[in-house]
C-alpha cells in the first residue's frame, strides 16, 4: 500500500478526527506525567537502587543526528557498581545518600561514587585450564560480561575523545558527536551538569544506568563508557545516524506490510529480551525508536530508558507516565503491569501502516479519555489494501484488558509476523567460526570481549547478528544449549558429537559464567579471528590498555579498564603472559597471547 504522506506533512489547525498527523510529531516528544509526584513503592524501589548503585550520567539520546532539546532534557539515568558491604558501611552510606537527596549536595554525589566501587566477581575451578596453571593447583575464573567495562572513570574525557558537533542541546547538557582518538569510532557523548541535576532526575539517572549497562541486545542502545569531572557527567553511547522512525516512514514512497512487520519485530525483540529480565519500558513510541544508519535495510535500536524500571510480576505498578497516543489505559488507571510495552507496540504498528494514530482529539485530555475507552476503528480508505492478518494482530495488541492482551512472546509468534518472515538457512561460516574459537587464557578472553564489545563498528557486527537472531528461536535475546545444538545439527554431525561440542563452546564463550551465550559472546566466538586480531587492531588495543604510555600493561592499567582485580588474578594473567619484567606486560607478551591458537 501507498502510505498516505500528506496527513503527516500537513500543518494546519484541524481536529485530529480529521487526521492530522503533525500533532503526532508535535505532542509525540511529550511524557504524559498525569501524576507529578513519584508514588511510595516506585520511591522505595528507587531508593532501593541507590543505595546499591553509584550514580551515573545518562543521556537519553536519541544519538541521532536529529537530536532535540526535548529529548536531551528528558533523558538522565543510573548505573549499578556492586560492592560487599558491611553493616556498618551500608549504614554510612545510607546517611550520606539521604543526606544528598535532601540538600542535592553535589560533594556528596562525588563521596557516594567513590565510595561504591565495582567488583569483579571471581570464581575458582578444580579443573586447570592451562597446562601451566596446571602446576599450581586451580586455575581462577572471572565474569567477564561486557557491563564490567562500564564503570565510572576519572580524568579529562578529552584525552579519549575529539569532540564533533552538537547534536542537541538543553538545560541538563549537550548530546556531542565524538571521535574515539585511537581507534576513529565514531560515537555520541551526553554532556550533563552536575549542577543541573534535582531529586527526581537523579533518582531516574540511577535507575536508568543500573537498567541500560547491563542490557546487552542487537536492538537496543549500547552504552560504551561513562565519565566525570568536577562540574560533569559524561554518556559514551553509540551514534546512531538513521534518524528516528517516524522521520524514515515520512520519506519513503511505499510502505508495505511486509517492511511494518520487520520494524515492529525488531522493536518486540528488544521488549521481550527487557521483560524477560523484568524490565518495563513504558515509554515506546516512534521517536524512541532509531536506525542504525541510512541504509535502507538498517536495524533498529529502542532508546531512552529514563521511564524504564525493574518491575515484580506479583506487584502492579502505579505511576502515570507515558507519552499521548501511545500510553495504554491501565496505565492511566494507576495499575498496571509489562503489557503496557505491548500495548504501545500496537499503536506503533497502527500508525505505520495507516499514517495517524487510533486514538485522537483537539486536546491531550481528549486524547486520554478515548484511549481509556480504547475503542477505535480501521477507517476503509486508509485500510482496505491491509490484510486481515494485520488487522487482527492490531486488536490483539490494543485489547483494554492487558490480561487478554498478547505478551511479547505470543506476540512475535503471531501469525502475521511469522508470514512476513521467511526462514533463512543459517551462514555455516559463522558456525565454523564458532568451533574454531580459542581464548582459553584468561587475558585473551578478557581482551577479546572488550574488544568486541568496545572496538567493533556496527556494520562488522551486522551480519552476526543476524545469525544470531537465526539462532535465538524463541526470541529471548539469548542462546540457550538446546538452541545452539539445533543450528550446529545443520552441520551434519552425530548427535552426541553435537552435544559435546556445543558443551564446549559453551564453557569456552560463556565469559560472564550465565550458562546461556549472550549477544556479545556471539559475536566474540562468531567473528573471524585474523580479522579480529588485525595488527592495528592489537596496536590499539595496547593503546587504550597502556593508560600511562610506558609501553606496558601494569596491574593499575588493567583496572583502568576493568574494574578492581584480586591480587590472585593479576598473577594469573601474569603467569599467562609469561610476563619477564616485574609485574608488567609488555607489547610482544602481549601480542603472544592474542596471536597464540593453541595452550
């Protein structure tokens, strides 16, 4: 079908009955806040957070190069450092937070993040994974997911970062397009003043940073670092170019069903992978939805998690936040639960197809009162060329009871969606690439993943991506064993052989110790190794590592990067490396364990 452009260019002053989509664009930036002031249980939760969490800057940046000050001014947010904590330790910590909630005591700010440092978790095997840890008994084993990477660090972000333009600005900051100086990566840095930050707008930046450190999925914003000084907090995000989604709907010339079913898949992966971690977005809507790049065929990325908070499947929530035309009705009853994310995908799905939303009116409250009602109708001249199919899917998203109401999961094995995406045979490359992973050292997998996940470009990552959606068959943003067996049977091996290699891929890539293979894992094992280890790519590596520019990798270096480490673990990495001056790592021991293909 032609999508009916003229309703979403038209400016004039006309009841939205009548179809005028600029209100959309107009109002769509808007968060609904019915209720001003933040109820009891999402204030205990919040504090709950905070006392567990170092502050973090957050920009809720669309990181497009359309960025508005609307969006810059909405988007704070937190992120979790764990520690041990005594009694005692919590107690202080405890009075000090309450402490800075009360006179927004920026000094306070800075004891509090440099009081809660992060750990890294270790564990001990009985099983060695080199010969020559053999000798010394167990070999330790740390977790490390790509969140151990995202900590707060100090110093003049200058030093890593040229900075570009603008690419927004507002009362909180900036939202700047940035160069990483070693490698060239192009990313987007949100600029917050300590000075500007209040009560609430803390509370959420808490929150917020704890929830999108540790989201690690193809479709949703990926943060890279987080930095301070004495007057700011700074967000190293990813840059994504290809403006939001209602700004790509508006140029195109066709829009089909079958290009709406692949956005909204897309956007539905990523609210799955968030519930199945009980996370709940509660603010989806167009202009939180933003493409990778230009290309025609660009993935989509869910942005700004400000809104978002960890939710109790036995505990409703009641807060009144969300966006007009696209907040569901329980919400603005004051209880609800995660299948306010699905009804919000259904009105996105309605206004990609037909140009304007189901639920309209001359003011917001209009608005609000007919989406309470939740009755709406395909009007036939906007949609007598779409199927039955999406018809349906539609009214099982915008059901008012959310207990009828599809989840996430049912939702994306909908028959409409399965129709309008054809099976794939999966890229034996990718498997074969997969069983020929080495990085049995501890060193290499750490720098491996941070490799990964702190130095590849988005178009290297695409193609494995896709192969990992192959892979993901009931869509949780993860690889189970069972699923990893189903791809790697395509190889045409016996059953138990199969069983037995995927039993040590698993334990070879599995570096956060879940049990599952996450996204970055994937793309750790899945991507061609000499490409990977490009002798510019190992250069600038020890680069980044090399914090001081000695030309080696001392224990401090590493912490740098990686957070604290046990004395117990720098000595493995050193035993690993070989290493021949004193409590160092130098630039060919270095190269010698990332090169090395056996142990």
């Amino acid at each position: 079908m032609r999508l009916p452009i003229h309703l979403i260019n038209q400016k004039t002053d006309v009841d939205f009955n009548k179809q005028q989509v600029y209100i959309i664009i107009q109002m769509g930036s808007h968060c609904c806040k019915i209720d001003h002031f933040i109820r009891q249980d999402e204030l205990d939760l919040d504090l709950d957070e905070i006392s567990n969490f170092t502050p973090q800057p957050l920009s809720k940046a669309s990181i497009s190069q359309k960025g508005t000050k609307k969006r810059i001014e909405n988007s704070v947010s937190p992120c979790s450092l764990e520690r041990s904590k005594t009694h005692k330790e919590i107690a202080n910590q405890q009075e000090v937070l309450n402490t800075e909630i009360e006179h927004r005591h920026n000094l306070e700010v800075l004891q509090e993040m440099q009081q809660l440092s992060k750990t890294i978790v270790v564990e001990t095997t009985q099983q060695s994974r080199m010969n020559s840890l053999s000798q010394i008994g167990t070999a330790t084993r740390i977790k490390l997911g790509q969140d151990i990477f995202i900590h707060l660090k100090e110093g003049s972000i200058n030093s890593h970062y040229k900075f570009d333009k603008v690419l927004g600005q507002g009362g909180f900051g900036k939202v700047w397009k940035v160069t990483h100086k070693i490698t060239n990566l192009v990313r987007a840095i949100k600029q917050i003043k300590k000075s500007s930050i209040l009560k609430e707008e803390k509370q959420r930046m808490f929150s917020e940073m704890n929830i999108l450190k540790n989201l690690d999925h193809p479709n949703i914003l990926k943060l890279f670092e987080l930095y301070q000084d004495t007057n700011n907090y700074y967000l190293v995000t990813e840059y994504l170019s290809g403006g939001e989604l209602l700004e790509r709907i508006k140029i195109m010339t066709c829009f089909t069903e079958n290009v709406a079913a692949n956005y909204i898949r897309q956007i539905l992966l990523a609210t799955l992978y968030c519930h199945e971690k009980n996370i709940v977005h509660r603010d989806l809507k167009p202009e939180n939805v933003i493409f990778v790049n230009q290309d025609p065929n660009s993935q989509l990325k869910v942005i700004d998690f400000g809104t978002s908070r960890k939710f109790d499947k036995n505990k409703s929530m009641s807060k009144d936040i969300g966006t007009p035309f696209y907040v569901a009705p329980e919400v603005l009853n004051h209880q609800y639960d995660e299948k306010c994310d699905l009804w919000s995908c259904g009105i996105i799905l309605y206004v990609l197809l037909c140009g304007y939303p189901p639920f309209t009116g001359r003011t917001v409250h209009q608005v609000l009162e007919r989406v309470k009602q939740g009755v709406f109708v395909f009007e036939s001249r906007d949609w007598e060329d779409i199927s039955k199919e999406a018809k349906l899917f539609i009214q099982k998203l915008l059901r008012v009871d959310p207990k009828r109401r599809l989840s996430a999961k049912e939702a994306l094995d909908d028959p409409w969606l399965v129709k309008h995406n054809p099976a794939t045979q999966l890229n034996l490359r990718v498997l074969e690439n997969i069983r020929q992973f080495q990085a049995q050292t501890l060193l290499k997998q750490a720098l491996m993943s941070y490799m990964i996940t702190q130095m590849s470009n988005q178009k290297e990552i695409q193609e494995i991506q896709n192969e990992f959606t192959k892979l993901d068959l009931n869509h949780d943003g993860i690889l189970s064993k069972e699923e990893f067996m189903k791809g790697y049977s395509q190889l045409k091996f016996d059953s138990k052989l199969v069983e037995d290699e995927v039993e040590r891929i698993i334990d070879l890539i599995d570096v956060n110790r879940s049990g599952m293979i996450d996204f970055s894992e994937f793309c750790m094992a899945a991507m061609n190794q000499e490409k990977l280890f490009s002798v510019q790519r190992i250069e600038q590596a020890f680069k980044i590592f090399d914090q001081n520019g000695d030309g080696f990798i001392s224990k401090q270096d590493l912490e740098a990067i990686m957070g604290h480490l046990e004395d117990e673990v720098w000595e493995q990495i050193l035993l690993e490396c070989n290493a021949d001056q004193e409590g160092q790592i130098s630039y060919l021991e270095f190269i010698t364990v990332l090169q090395q293909k056996t142990l």
